[in-house]
C-alpha cells in the first residue's frame, strides 16, 4: 500500500511540474483531485485523521508564506495534496527536504544569472521563500521543480534508504 501512495504522489508532483512549466500554475483539478484520493484512501484504510493533518499542516505553516507573496497558491495546495496522501509525519519532513532544495535552487539560479551581491541582499526574502525573481532575465523561479526533486530525494531518503525522519509526531 506505502507503494501505491508514493508512485501517486509521484504522478501528482509529474502533473504539477509539467502545469507548472507551461502555464506557470499548478491546476486546481491535480491538487483537489489528489487530496479528496488521500483522503478516502485513508478512510479505507483507517488513517483518516493522519490524513486530514497532513492536509492542515502545510496549509498552516505556509499561508504566512502565501500572503506576503512567498509562495504560490498552487503550491501550498499541491503540498496539501501530497500531505492527504502521505500523512503529517510524512509531510512535515518531506517539507524539509523540498524547502532546503527550494532554497540551493534559488542560490544557483542566482549565481548563474550572475547576480549581485546587492541584489542578492535585496532579494533574500524571496530566495528564503523560494520565489526569487531573477531580474536580468525577468523569469519566476518555480518552487514546481523543488517539489519534484524533493519528493524524488524525500521518497529515496526515508522509504528506500530507511533513514530516520527529521522530525516524529
């Protein structure tokens, strides 16, 4: 079963990486559709309240985020999708995983667009939140490709490899 939610949080991150990059949001019908399948598959197998957290947990922690102009809607609810299906515990150490990549992501599209340091000093609310404008070429950095990358690193790191999460509940 463990089986069956990871290969669906890939397909989830797959869709919204893909919708993400042409369109530059993540459609509504992926995150929805996967959270109301997280949740009636945590019904069915008696892990609803698990679920019901790891949809309240990302939301809560990163609506702050959303307001100030750090995150994009879609994420959060894309976050919110993967925690029905993962679980709170999942989620929460997941994040870590998926913000700390956000972040080195940020760092290098910066260094690459050949930034300035001053810019950079400018800019590091939005490195830190993982949107950071790149103002030379005038494009959004997508946190889409940090989820991805993420939930890959997250799903070796803790279910393949066995290591011990960051954070227990």
């Amino acid at each position: 079963m463990q089986f069956l939610v990871l290969v669906m949080g890939f397909v989830l991150c797959s869709l919204a990486l893909i919708s993400d990059n042409k369109t530059g949001k993540i459609k509504n019908s992926y995150t929805f559709s996967f959270m109301i399948i997280g949740i009636l598959f945590a019904f069915l197998t008696g892990g609803l309240k698990d679920s019901l957290l790891g949809i309240l947990v990302p939301f809560v922690l990163l609506f702050v985020f959303w307001k100030i102009g750090g995150l994009g809607a879609g994420d959060i609810k894309l976050l919110m999708a993967l925690g029905s299906l993962l679980g709170v515990e999942l989620i929460i150490n997941y994040m870590v995983i998926i913000f700390f990549i956000g972040f080195l992501h940020g760092i290098i599209l910066f260094v690459v667009n050949k930034g300035k340091v001053k810019e950079l000093m400018k800019s590091f609310r939005d490195i830190l939140y993982t949107r950071y404008v790149v103002k030379t070429k005038d494009k959004t950095f997508k946190l889409g490709y940090s989820i991805f990358i993420g939930y890959i690193i997250s799903v070796v790191v803790f279910n393949i490899l066995g290591l011990p999460l960051f954070f227990v509940i």
